[in-house]
DNA sequence: AATGAATGAGCCTTCATTCAT
DNA sequence: AATGAATGAAGGCTCATTCAT
C-alpha cells in the first residue's frame, strides 16, 4: 500500500513530537537529543530520518503552509456564505496555534538559515498571499467586500500579519477553554481588520457574526 | 559634568556594538565572545559592565521601547496636523528598524527567558499601547479620525501589529535608498491601516499625504 | 553476561582516572577538562556518562562509602578473633587512603554542594557508624572490650575521627614502602584508641598484636 | 601609637570581613571581589593591603594558630584545677568555631598551596602539638593523668583530631544557643576520649564535671 | 534501519590579579 | 593609599552531528 509520496511512519512520529516540544519549549531550547529522548528511540534513528535539526524545521514548515493553503482553499470554495468565511478563519487560526512555534521563531531563524527566509517569503508572501487575495477578490466579485485593488492588497498584507501577531501574543500553552477564548479574540480582531470594506449590503449579517465574537 | 543617570561610555559601546551586532547576524547567532572580539576588548570587560548577554538585550528592550514613548509623545504634540502624524510615523519605523533585531527576536526569546515576556506585555501592551489609543483618541476628538472605542482599541492593537509585521519581513541589512523603500513601503501600510478611520473631513489633506507614499 | 546494574567500561574508566587524579592532584585542581584530557577523550565524552563533575564525587564517593560498609561487614563476622579485626582495620584505612581525595574534600565541597552534606551525615554517620558500633558492641558481648554505652558511642565517633585525622594529614601520594608506614601508624593509632576499652583478659593478645605497629 | 608590628586598620577589617565570609560560606565560594563588596571597598585597595588571596588565608591561618596557642599557654597555668582545664577547653573549642573554615578548607587548600601544608605540619604537629604535650605531661605530673609517654603521645594526636572532626562535622551557621550546645558535646567528647587517662584519685572532680555535659 | 557512544567547537561565565590614574 | 575598570586564561557544560557496529 505503501505509495512513493509515502513517509514512514517513524518520520510522522518524529515530526509529531517535534511539533509538540517546539511549541511547548521553543525551537531554541528544544535539542534533537531532547526529541529523541522524548520518543524513547535513538538519536542515530532520528538522523537516519532527518538529515539535521532544520530539515525536521522544514518539514514543520512546509506542512504548517500545506495547512494554511488548504484551509484558504477551502474558504475560496464557501466564499459566497459570511458564516462560512468565519468558520475558515477560526480554523485557520486553531491551524496557526498547532504550528505557534513558527511564528515565533520564523524570524529569528532566517538569522541561522537564509534558506528558510527565501523559501518563506516565496510561499507566505506569494503562495498563501496569492490565494488570500483571490478570495478578497471573489468576495468582492459577490460584493461582499468592497474596495480598490490597492486595498484590498494592503488587507492581504495586514490580514496576515495580524494572524501573525496573534499567535505570537500568546503563551505558550493553553487549555482548551482558554484555547477557545484565544480563538474568538483572533477572530473577533481579523473581522474588525475587515469590517472597514465590508459592503454596505452585507452589513446585517455580518454584525449578526461579529456579535457572537464580542 | 557626570549626571547620576549616566552610565560609563564602554557601556554604551557594548551596548552600540551589540546593538550593531544583533541587527546584522542575529541575537541568537551573536555571544558574548563575538561582542568583545569585534570591539577588541576583553570578555571580562563585558562581563564587568553587563551581569550576562541577558541583560545587554534587557537594556536594549528598554532603550527601543523609551525611543517608541518618546515618538508617540512628540506625536501627540502635533497630533492636530497629518503632516506632523505622518512624519511621527517614519521616524517610529525607522526607530523599530534601528531595533530590528528585537521585533524579529522577542517571540523567541521568551521561551528562554519567560520573565521578559511579562516585562514586553507590560511595556508594549501596556505603555506603548496606551499612548497609542491616547494619540488616536486625541485625533477622534479633532475630529481627523472618527470610530467608536472598540474600532479605535482594535486599531491601536492592528497598528501595533503591522508595525511588527513590518520589520520582520525585511532583509537584516539595507543601503540608505534601500531603507527609504522600505520605510516609505512601511508608511503606506500604516496609512491604508487607518485610512477607513480617517474623517471624510480629512480626507483629501490625508490623500495628499498618501500619495507621497505611492 | 551483562548484569543489570553493570556499567559501561567508559563510565568505570573515567571513574578511575578521575579518582587517580583528585588523589594526586586534588578535586579542586582537577577540572573535567583535565580528566578528560588525561584519558584523551572529548569532554563530550565525558558529559555524555556524567552529568557533571558533582556527579563523578558523588559516584565516587558512594564507591567509597561501599567500600567502608563492605569492610566492616568483614570485620562483623570475624569479630571473635582480635588478629582478623586488625586484618580488617588496616584494609579499612588502606580503603581510606586510596579515596584518600574524599576525606579532604569532604568539609570544602559541603559549601559548595549542600546536598552532599546530609547525605553524608546519613551515611557516614549513620550507616558507617551504625556498623561499627555493631562491631564494638559484639566485641564487649564477646568480652573482648568493656565500656558503658556511652563510652562505646564516643568510643565510634573518635574512632571515625581518628580515622579521618589519619588521611588528612599524610602528603598525597606515596611510595608503596611509604605506604606501609603510613598504615602501621594509622593502626597503631587507633589501637591506642581503642586499648582502654580491651578487657583485661584480652590484654596479652591485644599487646602482642600492637607491638607488631610499634 | 603606631608600633612598628601594627597592622593597618583596614588590613584588620579586611581580615575580619573575610573571615567571617570564609567561615560563612567558604573559602572555595568566596572570592576576592566577594570581600571587598561587602567591606564596601575596592578591591585595588584590597590588594594593596594582601599580595594575593592566599596571603589573606595565611594571616587567619596565623591568627588561628596564635590563637590556639595562647589557650594552651594559659591552660598550662592553671593546670592544677580540671574546672580551670576544662573552662580553657570550651574556649579552645569556642576559638575553633570561629575560625572554623580552616580545619574544613585546610586539607583541600594543600593542593592549591602546598606551602600552607609545610607550615600548618611544623605549627600544628610542632607547636601546638608540643604545647599540648606539655600539658598532658604537666597534668600527669601532678598526678592528674596517668599513662606512659607513648600513650600521651598518641593522646594528644587523638586529642587534635577530635577537635578537627567536631567542627568539620558542625553546619557553618548557628545560633548562639545552638552553638552552646555544640560547644557542650564537644567538651564532652574530648572529656570521654581524655576519661581513660584520668588518675582514678581524680575520677571523682572528673566525673563532676562530666556530668555537666552531659 | 537503528543504536548510542563519541565528537569537539564553542557557549556563557568567573575570578584572581593588574595597572593607569 | 586607593580606585575600579580591565584582563584573559580557564571552568563547567551543551548540542548538532557522526560513525562504527
């Protein structure tokens, strides 16, 4: 069954528990040595698995942009309905708190590995950038949104540094009530980012969303 | 002439090589030994002026963040003209670029060193934040800008955050034509940032600012 | 034929050259680096086996703390015969002497690592001198000593004093004839220590034996 | 005033302060820079009255042994009375304590100085050792202690040690009742080891005595 | 595939001591 | 006499990575 695009399993685990401890402790303090402890197997298996310590970075990296684009891929599909809009915003956000270590550390890596940052910039400003105006474009299309090119260019931008600044305003972990506080104030930040070039004519049930976030 | 508040001039080139040093490579890539070898003294040169790196990047945080109080003080005097705003603005961006490294480092740094992160929420959430929904509030009753408290507190909070967002996206170092770019790319942001706030009243002085910036 | 709480050859190495060299050299000269580069391996290493240096005392001194229960356990079940206790005195003090490190170092690591301490006076004085009171109160059943309880408590603490006293004040290293001095008058000492407490019956046999230390 | 062997008067504070450092919180934790900070000095003038730290370390030794001396010198006259004798013995034991970072730092400074380890033989084994020779020897003269000249010996050996062991086994700190107390089970077990030589004609002053430490 | 011991450059920091003033 | 900034070798320790098995 094994498919070429397939990935053992050990390599998901290693991705798995990386993820956790970089999002607990922080990439810097967390050591390959200390993932591999975690998983009880041997560093050596780690690196039969992983060429280095960036490698599994970059691997978190790319899957934590596969996710941002599948959740915009998604809203592009529901993007006639402002209650599904919503809906993809706040598992966008949940997806960014799963991943809240990239944020975090993004820039600071870039320092070390100016691969990274060349390959972010590709991707971030250029892959999720391009689908998130493609959806500003189509709500406008619908005339949910309004505004000029240039607007809604500069929303793209903002919309995403504001999910940025987000997540890395939070603490390291959180409880799943406290986790769903976050995730309305996200929200409720993203829609007022928003709320200036909402059309007229979607105003009412957009404040009808927008209660539910107060 | 020694004021009580002033502190030996080897401080302050630790703290400009650092600060130097920082910018260009990266906190987490510069020690303590870079540091002293650049400035050609002695470790314990810098260990006798500095408890530990901690503290150099402790001093550094609250240099950047008296600079941005005094930026939006100077704003807030002048806050009746655009004009004035606007070039408050630039000399803010290019106050958090001379900091650069921090915005880019902060997130990181908290998980070593959780206490700065209390020390960064009370400082940036509270203080700079606080004199920030001051000046707009201050603007509101001048009627240049208009919104109700919570359009307004979300704004300080976007502004804030695109502020970041700004300086983390950029290269580490910059030619002088390079960092006009960049700080006039910076300006537009803000300015479409507040744009939908701005008083229809105001609006045509406030296009004419925003053209500069095209 | 690897037992359970066998360990590896490399921590027994390092445990060996390290005790070679805080003999010789003493525990405060001797750094990790200094270990370690006498055996010609990395401090990694090194590290890899220890925690820290605090580790390698505490190892050694558990080894050494061993060795003591171990030869007063001996002595316990020879304890009939006045030859076999002096048999078992001076392997004891020859234990003493090749840990010899351990009772210098002892009082000045007590500042250094409280935890030492008290798990010192557990063992030291609690399990050591358990033991060796055992021995002596089976010598007085035997009517081989006499002495009130209280005498024979002190009879304990001075003895381990003596025995302390003795390593301290030998120079670090020996020749093996220098050696054989240094023990014949650390037994002689004690056996001096201990004589006022000899029942008269066992006097003759008691005298002959120190007269092979005279 | 100033006779020619008269110290300064800072050399006495920084003598004072370093002991009192020392016995605190030991020789090995407290550095140069430690005593001139708490004296509130420099330390360019710390070492301007001391060539070097173990130059410090040198005077107390110096002191301790004069010290010592002195209580052995005055017990000699009054060697008639056992309370006198016993009375010199707490003060002995008193005078210890307050110097009692060197008995715990003594056979570990002897690594780092071996010189220190020549003087304290000729000094402690020599001079102190001889003066409590005398003494045991005086006592036994007047027919308060009983033994032949070997046992003496080896009784004035016993007699030193113990004195070491009971400091080194005190914590570094204590409260002036707790410190009576520590006092108290000293005397006493100097009392128990010297007992066996007591003249039977004097048993019964002894036991007197005794029983107050008890 | 996997082990896990080993590497070693380098990190942060200390501290006895010096020296220009 | 005294200051106090400066020195710099050295100390304990880390950690990404390698490699023989």
């Amino acid at each position: 069954m094994s498919k070429s695009g397939e990935r053992s399993q050990t390599f998901q685990h290693i991705i798995d528990a990386s993820l956790q401890l970089f999002n607990q402790e922080g990439e810097r303090v967390i050591t390959t040595n200390h993932i591999a402890e975690r998983m009880n197997i041997s560093t050596g298996k780690l690196y039969y698995h992983f060429r280095n310590k960036e490698e599994i970075i970059s691997e978190l990296y790319q899957r934590y942009v596969k996710g941002m684009a599948e959740q915009l891929s998604a809203a592009l599909k529901h993007s006639n309905s402002i209650e599904a809009m919503v809906g993809a915003m706040e598992k966008t956000l949940r997806h960014i708190w799963s991943f809240r270590f990239l944020p975090k550390s993004m820039p600071s890596l870039y320092y070390l590995h100016p691969e990274l940052a060349e390959n972010h910039q590709q991707l971030s400003r250029g892959q999720l950038a391009g689908k998130l105006a493609q959806l500003f474009a189509r709500l406008r299309e619908q005339e949910v949104l309004q505004g000029d090119d240039k607007q809604l260019a500069h929303l793209v931008q903002h919309f995403q540094m504001v999910q940025t600044g987000w997540v890395t305003t939070l603490k390291h972990s959180a409880t799943p009530s406290e986790l769903e506080r976050m995730v309305k104030d996200g929200c409720r930040s993203l829609l007022y980012l928003v709320a200036p070039y909402v059309n007229p004519r979607y105003r009412p049930p957009f404040d009808r969303v927008c209660a539910r976030y107060a």
